[in-house]
C-alpha cells in the first residue's frame, strides 16, 4: 500500500484570551522559543507534502516567526475566528485539488512528537481506513478540554466540548487533545455541515465526529501522553509545559554525554548543546544561542546566552557569559565575570569580578582581578584589543578603543587610554607617596584630643 499525501494544518489564529496578553498565545515561549515554532519543527519532521499555518488577520509577528521556523510554510488568514472547525474551512482554497490525508494540529500544543503523530496516521490508515482519528488523552485535570465519547464497541461517537457536556459526559475523563487526522475526501463535506449551536457559538471542529458517524463512516482515537498532548491556555499551562519541556531536555543532554549534577535545578533552551563530559553543577540557566565543548566544567549559578564555549574551559561558579562570547579551548572564567560580544582564546583567564566587553582576548592571557573594558562612551561601543601572553594587573580599566601587545604587563591599578607596544610595561597610576611615621604621629595626636575631651 503507498501511503497517501500529506497535508499538516496549524490552527494559530485564535485569540489566547485565557493568557491576559498582549502578545499572541503562539509566540509565548517555553524552552526560548515561541509555541509555534515547537509545533513547526515537529511538524516539518514528518515530511509533509503541504504545510499551512491559519492565522488571524494582522498576526504579522507569527508569520515572521512561522517563516524563520518552517519557510516552507504556507499561511491563509481566518477572519473572523469563529472556531476551530471554522479555521479548517480558511484552508479550503489552499487545499484545492489536494488528495490525501490532513492532519490537523493546534499552535498551542508545543511538546507533540513527531512519534505520536505517525501513530495517528497509523490508526487513520489501518486498513479499512476510518474517516478520520483523534488523538486522545487522560490529563490529571481534565476540565476544559473535550470528552471523547465511545460505542460500546469501542469506536469513536463523538466529541463533546466541556462547556456543552452533561454531567456525565464532564465526568468522562478521555480528552481531546485537538490533533485530528482526517481523510482529506471527505474533510470539506463533513465542515460545510458543521453549525455554531453550542455554549460558544462556534463552529467546533471536534462536531465532525458526530457528523461523519451519521453518515456511517468511521472515526477512531489513539491514546498518548497527557505530557505530549498539553494544551497551552493559560499562564499555567504555559509553566506546565515549560516544565515537561526542560525535564525532556535534561534527559536528552544527559543520553548524550553531558553530566547534571542537579538536573531539575538547570533550565536548557531547545537549541542548547552539551559536549560530552561536559559537567554541569546545580542553578545553572542557558539560554538561547549556546553551544559548550567537551569535557567543559560550569560550576553552579551560571547564566549563560548566545555564548560558544571551548573543550575543557571552565566557567564560573557564578559567571555570566552574555551573546557574543567566544570562549577558545582551556579558558577559565570565573567568578562575578562577565563577558560579553568577545573573543577569549585558547587557555585565557578571567578568574575574578571583571568585565569584558567588545574585546579580544589573546592566548594564555591573564585578566586580573576587577578589570573593566571600559567599551561605551554613552553614544558608541569601542573595542579592546588585548595580544596573547598579556598580563592585565588587577583593578586595570581599559578604555577603548585600545590595544595591548602580545606579551605586555600592565600594571594594577593602571587606566589605560593609549595603545601599550608588545612586551612593554605599562603604568597608569598615581605614583606611591611615603610619609615615615605620619600615622603614628596622627593617631597620637587623636588620642590625646579624646584624652583631653574626657576630662572632668
Ligand atoms: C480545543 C478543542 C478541545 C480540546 C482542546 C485541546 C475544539 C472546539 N475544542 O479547545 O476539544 O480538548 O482544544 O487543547 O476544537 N483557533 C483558530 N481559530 C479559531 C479558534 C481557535 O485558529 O477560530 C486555534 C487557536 O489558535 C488554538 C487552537 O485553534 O491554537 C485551539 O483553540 P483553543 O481556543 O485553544 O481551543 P480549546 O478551547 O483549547
Ligand atoms: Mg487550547
């Protein structure tokens, strides 16, 4: 048997009122990046011959971020949105002369897998083909999602949505999770027959079961995972499914090669890559942008955004790396450091309360304590340009633009406004001033005015 075409329809054009947002719910983030590019990664891993987002007139910033997801994607605008069977029916043109399977799924259901969704084509496609099939789930609180209710003989009957169902339909605790196969020969008869008569006025997309049963034609369900098939409509929902993303995150880190010591304690984006043994300790948060070598040592309490990191370095405890940064092989950042848009090379050190800003860091330099990279003057950012083998004195304050050549010393304490040649000394500072004995003499002189005052 050929397995037939594939349509995936991405219903994202609803309002998310339940969010209280300004921001459309399918940009809402977890793992740092939008709902909806969650759903088109694993959408697009199943290879489908059409791909097509339904959004609400003016959602400009969807389409810009379906476009970076999935530029294969095509987009139709619902106007108004009057529900998800409604939403299917803006598809209908750009589903013109389509034969074959269209699988729908919903912008906010991020953490779907591709293996759950071939699943559903599965049951769909057994032979003898079913009309369509639902993806079906027992979430711990059932409440606003859809019931499905059963035959006797276990068949799908029909799909009752919360707000419409009797009490005994509520107390039915098989879900809907809105992810629905649907034979595309018949997907367009059975919406034209769909009504908005219920508690929302809409035309529900889920109402297709009971029309396709009254035609005699089949529909099944799959169960998966509650996990996989959460719903995002609330700021809770949106933390729920931030939680079971991070947990699957640390688990793929940890399959491939990287040690968490405290994994629940560590937060990872969707695109945050680990080298094996690589060691990762307790409160450490990546966010997007990050790739880390192997055998790479981040100590607890680290924030590191849009930073490549070296084999072996070490960074923090308690250092920040901020976009931009470039950390070669070997290098030892360390506490209260932060580093940011710049290239550290092989074997650097920044080890203590410094900051690195527009700069280049040359090979084994040693960055002392408390230097500053003075980069911004309040209009323009500058850059520091440090040689290999430089030795920066602690509490050193580089304004750029700057240079210091490979091998130089500069001097603690320096301020240093003007480039400094290779293998040069450089001093910035106030020149020492000894006065012998004048801090006895002042404390002498203290202690008898107290002395004095003290007096009867
Ligand atoms: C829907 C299902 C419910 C299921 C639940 C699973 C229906 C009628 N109900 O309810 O059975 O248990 O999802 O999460 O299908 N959308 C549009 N246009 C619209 C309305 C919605 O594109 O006019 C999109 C939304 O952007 C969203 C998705 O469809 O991505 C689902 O809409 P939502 O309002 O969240 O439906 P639920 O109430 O969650
Ligand atoms: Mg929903």
């Amino acid at each position: 048997m050929t397995t037939p075409p594939l349509a995936i329809l991405v219903l994202a054009a609803g309002q998310g009122t339940r969010m209280l947002s300004r921001l459309p719910k399918v940009l809402h983030r977890i793992a740092n990046r939008p709902l909806i590019e969650h759903v088109l990664t694993t959408a697009a891993a199943l290879a489908p011959d059409r791909l097509i987002v339904v959004l609400a007139p003016g959602m400009t910033d969807v389409a810009a971020a379906v476009n970076a997801a999935a530029p294969e994607a095509e987009t139709v605008v619902q106007a108004p949105a009057l529900g998800t069977g409604h939403a299917v029916a803006a598809a209908r043109t750009a589903l013109a002369g389509f034969a074959g399977d269209v699988l729908v799924i919903f912008g906010d259901t991020p953490l779907l897998t591709p293996t759950s969704l071939q699943a559903l084509l599965a049951e769909r496609r057994r032979s003898p083909g079913a009309a369509l099939a639902v993806a079906a789930m027992r979430p711990a609180a059932p409440e606003a999602y859809g019931r499905l209710v059963l035959d006797t003989d276990g068949g799908l009957a029909a799909i009752v949505e919360a707000k419409d169902a009797s009490p005994a339909e509520r107390a039915i605790t098989l879900c809907n999770s809105g992810v629905m196969v649907i034979a595309g020969e018949v997907l367009f008869d059975l919406i034209d027959a769909l009504r908005p008569e219920n508690a929302k006025g809409e035309y529900y997309l889920t109402d297709i079961v009971a029309i396709a049963r009254r035609r005699g034609l089949a529909c099944r369900h799959v169960e998966a995972s509650a996990e996989s098939l959460l719903g995002v409509n609330s700021r809770a929902d949106l933390a729920l499914a931030e939680a079971a993303l991070q947990q699957r995150l640390r688990a793929a880190a940890m399959a491939s090669g990287a040690t968490l010591v405290a994994p629940e304690t560590v937060f990872l984006s969707a695109d945050t890559r680990l080298g094996r043994d690589t060691v990762v300790g307790p409160f450490v948060v990546f966010g997007p942008g990050v790739t880390i070598g192997e055998g790479v040592e981040i100590p607890a309490f680290s924030h590191i955004v849009g930073a490549t990191v070296g084999d072996r370095a070490i960074i923090g405890p308690f250092a920040r790396l901020r976009p931009g940064a470039e950390l070669g092989p070997e290098v030892h950042i360390g506490n209260f450091v932060e580093i940011k848009n710049a290239r550290i090379e092989a074997g650097a050190k920044a080890n203590h309360l410094t900051y690195i800003g527009d700069a280049v860091v040359g090979a084994r330099s040693n960055i002392g304590a408390g230097t500053i990279t003075c980069n911004y003057d309040g209009f323009t950012k500058s850059t520091t340009r440090i040689g290999s083998g430089v030795f920066i004195g602690s509490n050193a304050v580089l304004v750029a633009p700057v240079a210091v050549g490979d091998g130089a010393y500069v001097a603690a304490g320096s301020v240093i406004t003007g480039d400094v040649a290779p293998d040069a000394l450089a001093l910035a500072r106030g020149r020492q001033v000894e006065k012998p004995g004048r801090a006895a003499a002042w404390r002498q002189a203290r202690a008898a005015a107290r002395t004095q005052r003290e007096k009867p």
